[in-house]
C-alpha cells in the first residue's frame, strides 16, 4: 500500500485541462467556467495547484442539534408542540416571541440545560426572559436573540453576544457580500465590547449546493480571525436555518427538497445547530405534517446520509478548499471597504449597505425572470393546473428599512383557464 500512489505519475493541471478540450472535442475552455453572482469564476475542476496551503479541518465537531421552529401565540399549545418535537427527533427549539409570554409555562415539564435553545424576542421581552433564565438552570446551549444593531443601537455591556444575519440573504445578497456584512455586524458589537465568552451568530443557508457549504466553512474562520484582532477567544455557536428567499407557494412540496440540501450544505459547513423551516410556512400554518417532515428531513441526514458520522467532512475536497479561501479573502477586502467608511452602523446609516443589497436583488430577480435561475414548478415545469396561493406577507423590523425578499412572488403564475 505504500507503494501504491508512487507507481502512478502525478497529472498536472494543465494536463487536465488539456484532456477536457480534447475529449469535449475542442471546445473553448472558458465556456465550461461559471461566473457565481458574487463575481467568483468558478472552474470546470480544481487540484492541488489551486490550493495556497496543505488543507486542514476547520473544526472536529462533527453533531449538530435538529431545532423546530415555534411561534409562540399561546404558551399552552407552545409548550405541547415543544415536548412533541422533542419526543420526535428534535435536539433543539427555537421560540419566536413577540408577545407578553409566561415563560414558566411556555418551558413546563422542558429540561433546557440539556438541549440547544434559541429564545427571538423583542426588546420588551428580553429582560424578562433574562430574569426567568437566571432562576433556572439553563445550562451552556440557551441563548437569547434580540438583535439591536439594525435597530441602531449597541448594549455593551452583554457577554453572550447572539446576532442575526439571516436578514442578509433573506434580503438578496450576493455570498461575498453576506459574508462581508455578517463579519462588519459582528465587529461593531467586538468594537464596543472586549468582554465576549460565547457568540451565537444566525445565519440563512440557500440553494447553491456547495457555495454555501464554502460560505459557512469561510464564515467560521472569519470570525475566529477577527476575534484574533482582539485577542478574544470565545466559544462560537453557528446556527443555521433554511432560507425563504427560493421558498414558493405553488407547487410546494419542492421546497423540501430545497430545504433538504440547504441542510445538507449547513451540516457539512459545519453549523452546530439547524432549522429546517417548515415546506409551507412561506404561505401557511405549520401543520403537523410539515413540522414532522421538517425534523425527519434531519433525521435522515444522521441516520441514513451518516451526515454527523466524521468532522468537516469536505475538507480536503479541491473544489470547497479553494472556494472556502476565495470568500474569506473577497468578503474580507469588503469588510475592510465598510470599515474604512467608519463601519457597518455608518453604513446602514447613509444607505451605501441597502443599495449593495438592492444591486444584488435586482440581479437575483432578474435572472429568475430570464429562466437562468430555476426553481421547478414556479419558472419552469409549472403545474398548469394549480391555482395561485397567497403567500403570508414578510417584513423584517428594523431601523434601516432592509426587507426579506421572495423569489416567486416576481413571477406571475399562469394557471389553467
């Protein structure tokens, strides 16, 4: 076995290409090269020749915690959806309150120190549920959300740091730029605070299978490099949830399979929990069967895919390698660019991050609209005989006015006459 590799000459890059022109009968190279909205010119292949360094694993967890979605309008029934969910596969639950909660019975009979929790609340909320947690035992995995940047303030004096960039895709965001603007978020509250043990970052994970596999690899070593600029060394949670951005309301039952590789890209990138939303939350209330398809989604990529079986499973891949450090460079140049314009609250401020962001929907939509970008059964194989359904009307909250956009609702569904 030892002597096996060296009984074969190596391949060089160039010989590859050469056999790739040869065997596809002379055609011009640089028509197979696909240019990625973010600008990257993603090649045909990859080898060794386009790694800077010997690859290495990012991390070596190799579990993440399976969350359901719960919006909390009666804690009765919260609580009962959440002791279902966890009877039923889920490790993790993430609460969206907007209301005046009780929260010991919202947690009833609920043992959180021994399972990922995520409370999103308003401001109104936060201290009080601060207040609950403290007279529990919440354990290390409980984390509070209540993101006050894009509201255009910053408490400094929080140890636990948890944001939200899911806006930034939701949004339309290219990949460079999501990432840049995550990290330029999260700077603004390291700027104000060198006291940070655990930061809880929210990320949205979309449809380009290995991009985002690379975009969450590269997001994790963003930020243990800007932790290194402050010399901070705290723990980092990655959570992810399956974006509504490709999410449509026709011809739905798709939207599993959208969301099954999103999760599949979030495992192997490395997310330490995630949330598969609901295939019909996009226009409708959760049923059982959507929740319960949502968790068996994860079930199937540890039980049967042995997705949590090895520790960054894609390292070493040519491709994802190259991908992962060509994002960290790129979004790190626009960071420093948002920096140098006095930072990400600066920016939001004089609108230069929302006309980034409405640059890059404009384009999304766009090629939606021309049939470049393909979601099947709404642009392309519709079904005919389906009636148009309303999707639920979404809006994110906040100072700067950036809003969640929806692909499918720029484009007329032509039913049956």
């Amino acid at each position: 076995m030892q002597k096996l590799f060296s009984e074969f000459n190596s391949t060089t890059a160039a010989q590859w290409k050469e056999q790739l022109v040869k065997d596809l009968k002379g055609i011009d190279y640089n028509t197979l090269v696909w240019k990625a909205n973010s600008g990257i010119d993603v090649q045909p292949f990859y080898t060794k020749e386009n790694l800077n360094s010997t690859p290495a694993p990012l991390f070596t967890k190799k579990d993440w915690a399976i969350c359901e979605v719960i919006d909390v309008k009666n804690e009765k029934s919260a609580n009962a959806q959440a002791l279902n969910a966890l009877q039923n596969g889920a490790s993790g639950l993430v609460f969206h309150i907007c209301q005046k909660t009780d929260f010991s019975s919202l947690l009833k009979g609920i043992s959180i120190e021994h399972i990922y929790t995520l409370f999103k609340v308003t401001a109104e909320q936060e201290k009080e549920l601060i207040s609950f947690l403290a007279s529990v035992n919440k354990g290390n995995k409980c984390f509070i959300e209540c993101d006050e940047l894009l509201n255009g303030k910053i408490n400094a004096s929080k140890n636990t740091l948890s944001m939200d960039a899911t806006l930034y895709q939701e949004a339309g965001s290219n990949t460079i730029h999501e990432l840049a603007f995550t990290i330029a978020h999260l700077n603004e509250y390291l700027t104000a605070s060198s006291d940070i043990k655990n930061i809880h970052l929210s990320v949205s994970i979309g449809g380009d299978f290995f991009m985002e596999i690379a975009k969450v690899r590269a997001l994790r070593k963003l930020i243990l490099f800007l932790m290194n600029q402050y010399s901070i060394n705290a723990e980092v949670h990655i959570h992810a949830q399956t974006t509504l951005l490709n999410k449509s309301a026709i011809d739905s039952y798709n939207n599993m399979l959208r969301s099954t590789t999103e999760a599949m890209s979030a495992s192997i990138g490395g997310a330490d929990s995630i949330l598969i939303l609901p295939f019909d939350i996009a226009f409708n209330d959760s049923s059982d069967f959507s929740l319960r398809m949502a968790r068996n989604q994860q079930l199937i990529l540890k039980d049967e895919s042995y997705l949590n079986a090895v520790a960054d499973i894609s390292a070493g891949s040519y491709y994802i390698e190259t991908l992962t450090e060509t994002l960290c460079e790129r979004s790190w140049e626009e960071f420093k660019a948002i920096e140098s314009k006095g930072g990400m609250m600066v920016c939001l401020t004089s609108n230069d991050i929302q006309e980034m962001i409405s640059k890059d929907a404009e384009k999304l939509i766009q090629q939606f609209k021309e049939g470049k970008l393909v979601l099947v059964g709404v642009n392309k194989f519709q079904n005919k005989s389906e009636q148009p359904v309303t999707a639920k009307s979404r809006s994110s909250n906040n100072t700067f006015g950036i809003q969640p956009i929806n692909l499918s609702e720029s484009f007329v569904h032509q039913p049956a006459n």
